[in-house]
C-alpha cells in the first residue's frame, strides 16, 4: 500500500472502531426501583410550555420529597406533598419560585429527590425565563 492508502485504512478502521464502540455500548441502572420509569428533567421554563419542574415516575411512590438548592447550598424550595404530574398547576413541584414565593432568575440549580425514605437522586436542573 503506498501511504495514502495506508492513511485512509487507518482511518476507516478508527472510524468503525469507534463508531461500533458506541453502537455496542449500553448502559444500565440497577440503582433505580422502579425499572427507568423515573424521568428527570434537565430543564424547564416556567414563561413557557414546562410551567413546573415536574419528575416523571414519582406517583408510583409511596412518598417523595424534592428539595432545590442555590449553588451555596440554601434551600430555595421544599415539599413532601408531590402529587400526580398535571398540567394545569404545579401540585407540589417546583415552580422557579422560592419559599417566600419571589420568583428566581434564570440559572443553574440544584434538586434532591428522595423516594420512599432511602433512595435519593441529586442533579441540577436550568431554569430558563
């Protein structure tokens, strides 16, 4: 093979290494209780279609709890009554509003979500006005 030729072969066979490489690659959370059915989001708007930051999959809890958090660890926000996810009104969830009820702006924050007492799921959500 002249060197060309050898370029374009290492590149090919890089290119379907690593394409087959993400192709074959699977992920799995045994961690989760209730088999994937929870869905977090990574974002919401409370101007826009997302009025709330609502998790899907909670209802089949027996209890629930969501905490927001700024990044200097100050709870912003705080329920154990989460109800069914509904679309008129919030019921429980996040509104992108703080316990005095002031609206916050625009940015990074912080949940934890904690099912049934023991299981426990931390992130961040972007609140987008």
């Amino acid at each position: 093979m002249n060197k060309k030729k050898s370029y374009y072969f290492i590149l090919i066979v890089a290119f379907i290494f690593l394409f087959k490489g993400n192709m074959s690659c699977t992920v799995e959370n045994n961690d989760n209780p209730f088999d994937d059915e929870i869905i977090i989001p990574t974002g919401f708007s409370p101007n826009g279609v997302n009025k709330c930051f609502k998790i899907l999959g909670v209802d089949k809890a027996e209890k629930a709890e969501l905490i927001i958090l700024d990044r200097y660890n100050n709870i912003l926000f705080e329920s154990s009554s989460i109800e069914k996810n509904s679309p008129d009104n919030c019921n429980g969830w996040w509104d992108g509003r703080n316990l005095s009820g002031k609206e916050l702006p625009s940015g990074n924050y912080f949940y934890q979500l904690t099912i049934n007492g023991d299981k426990v799921y931390n992130g961040y959500v972007v609140l987008k006005r």
